[in-house]
C-alpha cells in the first residue's frame, strides 16, 4: 500500500539526474540538495556535538581491525540514530526516499543507510580510499552532505574524486551532496585551513 503520508522531500529532477550519473559515470554532484535552513540546523547541531565533546576520532578499517591513525585520516566522527532531533530526522527522512528511488530505478536493493557527522580540525584530511571495507561489501553508495557555510575556494578541503578519466576536485561548499559507488570511486580528503563539517553516509545491501 502506498505511504501516503509521507510528505514528499526529494525533487523528482535531482533524482533522475542523480540516477542518470550513478548509472553513467558513478557520481553526481548536487547544490542546495536540502533547504539551506536545514543545512544551518546540521551544522549548528554538529558544532553542538563538537563543544559537548560527543565526537570522536575516526577509526580506520571496521570490526576488531579498527584503528585511529591520524596519519590516514583525521577527522572525529559521531554516528547518527533516529529521534535525536528534527533536523537529524529530517535528513534521515530524505536519505530513505532517495535510498527507495535508487532501488526502483538502478535495483540496487539498499536496505539500510548509516551516516555519521564529521568535523576535520584545520590541516586534517583523509588519504586516498575506496569507501568498500575489503571484508565487509554491502556498502554500495556513498553520499556526503557538507555543511559549511560561506566556503571559499582557497580555504581548500576539496573532496578529490579519481573517476576513469582524470581527478576532479568537489568543494566542501554547504548544501552540496556529492553522491558515488563506494566500491568503485576512489577518493581522498584535501587539507584545509578552517574547520570542515559534514554528514556523511551510505546506503548498504543486505549481507549476501
Ligand atoms: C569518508 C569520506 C569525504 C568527504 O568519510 O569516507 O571520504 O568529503 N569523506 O568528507
Ligand atoms: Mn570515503
């Protein structure tokens, strides 16, 4: 039966073009992807997180090889749940629509999302990876969310994506998604010389 009170948040052109690039060339980029009022909410609620000390440094690998190494990446992270504000829920709401529209047009069978606020102190960054863990392969799209406001290209902290054909560099200007397929796109985070924010997620497939 159809969810008809599910108010309807993505905008059917950013999901088609979404669907289009992912199937094309396995990334897309979009501005504004939320109302900037709830970019700034996300923000305020992550520098919240940050002045409480609720987040922590982000581990390398998953499982029981799990390791801080500042040297690969430098960020501190907190994971999201549902109910812990209307903001967080309102992006949450989104991602299921957009993790539904992905399933109806490409059959990816994404059954779950998981994402995590990140803040890269000035000069951190994130070495050159693939989002995939080599033991664990139901992570299948990545989406990060950035939320900073007023980004100037020279304050750097680029997202340097290396698809096929040559390195691209995606700004972490607030309001922008960039959208890829975690096993597929490699990426590293640039240093910058402000402090960084952004909610990053993905979308996984059940454990084959
Ligand atoms: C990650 C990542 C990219 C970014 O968290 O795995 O690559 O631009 N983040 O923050
Ligand atoms: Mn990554």
């Amino acid at each position: 039966m159809p969810n008809t009170s599910a108010t309807l948040l993505l905008d059917h052109t950013v999901l088609t073009t979404i669907v289009d690039d992912l199937a094309t060339r396995g990334w897309s980029q979009h501005d504004l992807f939320i109302a900037q009022g709830l970019t700034r909410d996300l923000a305020a609620e992550c520098q919240q997180r940050a002045a409480d000390g609720r987040l922590a440094p982000a581990a390398v690998g998953r499982g029981a090889s799990a390791q801080v190494r500042e040297g690969v990446r430098g960020d501190s992270i907190q994971w999201l749940e549902a109910g812990e504000s209307a903001a967080t829920d309102a992006y949450l709401a989104m991602m299921d629509q957009l993790r539904q529209g992905l399933n109806q047009a490409l059959y990816l069978g994404l059954d779950d999302y998981e994402s995590h606020f990140a803040l890269y102190p000035p000069g951190a960054f994130y070495q050159r990876h693939v989002d995939r863990f080599r033991d664990d392969d139901r992570r299948t799209v990545s989406a990060v969310l950035y939320l900073n406001e007023g980004w100037l290209p020279e304050q750097g902290g680029a997202l340097r994506i290396y698809p096929e054909d040559k390195a691209h560099d995606v700004a972490p200007v607030g309001g922008r998604l960039v959208i890829f397929m975690s096993g597929e796109l490699p990426h590293e985070v640039l240093p910058a010389t402000r402090e960084r924010l952004s909610l990053t997620g993905w979308f996984r497939r059940r454990q084959a």
